[in-house]
C-alpha cells in the first residue's frame, strides 16, 4: 500500500461543490465531485448530535488555527477519492460553510458562516489539512482501516464488520435498520436500546438471526442481494414479544429478546395475565433485579433466582441470631431449629452466627416478607437443604 502526505489543501478545496443528505444524514461529496466522503461502509454523521458540541468543536478548533488531526483518503482511482477516516470531520466543515448549523462568537451570539466577518471566512476556508492518500488493493486498504487508531469517536463492533462486510447486504441492511427515518423505530426502541445511527438496531438484529455469530452470518451472506430472511426473523421476534407482554417497560430495552424467543415462542401465554403479573411483580418491594420479571413469567414463574429477591440485612441477622440462641440455650438444644428436630450428635449444638444463614420461613414466593418477624436463621447444611422451594 502507498501512501502520499498532502498538506496543501484547504479547507476550501475540500468544501468545493460540498453535498449533504438531510434525509440519510450524510456528506457525500466534496473537492469539486472527485471525493466521496461518506462511502458505503462508513457510518452516518454523528458529529450533530448531543447538541452538536462535536462539529461546533471543530469550527473552533481551526479558528484557533489549530490542527484538526491526520484525515486519510483511499484513491480509488485516478479522478476518484474516498475518505476512509476523517468524514465526520470534513461533514462538519462541509456543514458549517454550507449554514447547516451556527457557532456562537466572543460576545454568545449564534453566528452562521455566511454572516462572518471577513477575515473570519477567510481563517477558515484556508486552513490547511493533513492528509494522507492511500493506495492499496480492497483488502490492504480495509484490513488498515479495521486497525488504525481513529481518533474522536471510535468505530463500534458493528460499524467495524459493516466496513468488513461491505457489500449489498450490507447496504440494504443499512437502509432498512440504519435508517433514522424508518418509521418502525419507534417501534423497536421500546425492545431494543440505542439508535440507528450507531447501527445498534442493525446489529440485534444480525445478532438474533445468528443466534449470537454476527461475523460469520455478514461474511456467509455479504454478497445476497436481499435481507428477507434478517427482516423476518426480526419481525417475528418483536411481534412476538409485543403480543406477549402488552405493557412497555424501560427494563424491557435491554433483554436478550432472540434467546428468549427462541426458548419460549413455542409456548402459549395470556397476556391478560401476562400484564398482571408483571405489575404486581414490579409493585413487590423484594424484587431487586426487574429485568428478571419478564423471562421469570416466560419460564412459568419458579426461577426466583431471577429476579434476585432481597436478602436479609444483617442487622436483622443478628438479632434473630441473639433471640433464637438464647432461647435454644434456656431449652438446651440447637440455635438451628432443624437441628433440634434431629436425633443426631447435632440436636444440642450451639452455631456461631457465620455457620448459619438466613431463610424466609414462609417463602418470598408464597407471600413471605423479608423482615424479622418471617426470618429464621438455620445451619449452612439445613439452610442449603431447604433451597429454592
Ligand atoms: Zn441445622
């Protein structure tokens, strides 16, 4: 692979015949058509939002003069050039000269490119930028990008693979899952967490259809010319879960809805009751972990290890400890109850308090408080004995 340093061109050059896609949240093109700036593989404009401190930064940082990093170009060809780091970067620029957004002068007020003083325009659109071009065969060129360093916001896993994968499927995966525009996103956002533009939908997606192998599934299908099979399954699994659970949790953004699917879509539920229990679930003040009601309901609500019912503190330990003991020592049998019941060398032992463990008498699933009144303490051995009943 060859590389050449260019540190003459401005800013200027690079604005030259600048396009940008409102509707696919892009930069396209640049330095009078010959340069592509977000190519396929790359991923949506980021830089705008957060309140779009990012691209503000970088309008900033070269009326300062200074450096806004290394910005590398693949050279496709003669009179063709990609950008295969520093798009988020040229976009912000691209937007500012354009009057896509404002950056606000000495005294806060909102000042757009077009309203700049003179010599303002000017530090700007002459500015210099570092840039290295790049010639190598595709996959010199992809196996650099997946490597290098890239400064500002890291590439995530996904957008890594799509950069890897690229190629029809990937692009209409893109178009259907990466698509802030899709009207389905709302739907989905209330199973699946984080955004489009990050691919994060694409990639549960991938991930669910895969049962887990992402890579493997883009490589097997980067050269299809269709994503029904990924878009089905999707589907399936978010009507699924939206028929079965009828209420919308903020827990619900985070479950492992492909496996759960595939576990339990075979069963039938109620989601009458399905709901009821759900809110009674999220009513009970010993549910410590509320992301484990939704697969303790799938499961047929046995597994309470899901859901992490709330312990005994240790100050109530202690005191059902002192009562209990002393109590058994006026009887002369064992602290532990069960013990006392036996007819083993252990009916008269007296245990340190860090040989027993606390228990529900009446279980938390048959109703059973965690408070003193419904706490037993009871040797390791029996305490481990009665389990999860
Ligand atoms: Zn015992």
């Amino acid at each position: 692979m060859n590389t050449t340093l260019k540190i003459d061109i401005t800013v200027k050059d690079i604005c030259e015949g600048f396009v940008y896609n409102e509707l696919e949240g892009k930069g396209l093109f640049g330095l009078s058509g010959k340069l592509t700036i977000q190519p396929e593989y790359q991923r949506n404009y980021i830089y705008a939002s957060d309140g779009g401190k990012k691209e503000i930064a970088v309008i900033e940082s070269l009326l300062k003069g200074y450096p806004i990093g290394l910005i590398y170009f693949n050279k496709v060809s003669e009179n063709n050039l990609e950008v295969l780091d520093g798009q988020q970067r040229i976009t912000s620029v691209g937007r500012f000269v354009t009057d896509k957004f404002a950056i606000k002068d000495e005294n806060g007020m909102e000042q757009y490119f077009s309203g700049m003083a003179k010599d303002k325009k000017t530090k700007i659109l002459e500015a210099k930028l570092l840039i290295y071009e790049c010639e190598g065969t595709e996959s010199e060129i992809k196996e650099w990008f997946r490597t290098i360093n890239i400064v500002g916001v890291p590439l995530n896993n996904q957008e890594l693979l799509n950069a890897v994968y690229s190629g029809p499927f990937v692009t209409l995966g893109k178009e259907e899952f990466s698509n802030s525009q899709n009207s389905n996103i709302q739907k989905w956002s209330a199973y699946v967490s984080g955004s489009a533009n990050r691919q994060d939908f694409l990639e549960r997606a991938l991930e669910w259809v895969s049962k887990g192998n992402i890579g493997d599934y883009m490589s097997s299908h980067r050269f299809d010319k269709n994503i029904t099979e990924l878009k089905k399954y999707f589907s399936s699994v978010i009507d699924w879960v939206s028929s079965v659970f009828i209420d919308v949790e903020s827990e619900m953004r985070r479950l492992e809805w492909g496996r759960l699917y595939e576990t339990y879509h075979k069963k039938s539920y109620n989601p009458k009751n399905v709901s009821e229990e759900v809110h009674k679930l999220y009513g009970d003040p010993y549910v410590k972990n509320r992301k484990g009601i939704f697969e303790f309901i799938l499961g047929g609500s046995t597994d309470t290890k899901l859901l992490e019912v709330r312990v005994f503190d240790d100050a109530t330990k202690k005191s059902v400890y002192k009562e209990q003991t002393t109590e058994a020592e006026k009887k002369k049998e064992s602290n532990c109850p069960l013990c006392a019941l036996g007819h083993d060398a252990n009916k008269e032992k007296i245990w340190s308090l860090n040989d027993m463990d606390a228990d529900h008498v009446t279980a938390w699933s048959k109703g059973g408080a965690t408070s003193a009144k419904n706490c037993q303490m009871l040797c390791k051995t029996h305490n481990r004995a009665k389990g999860n009943r």
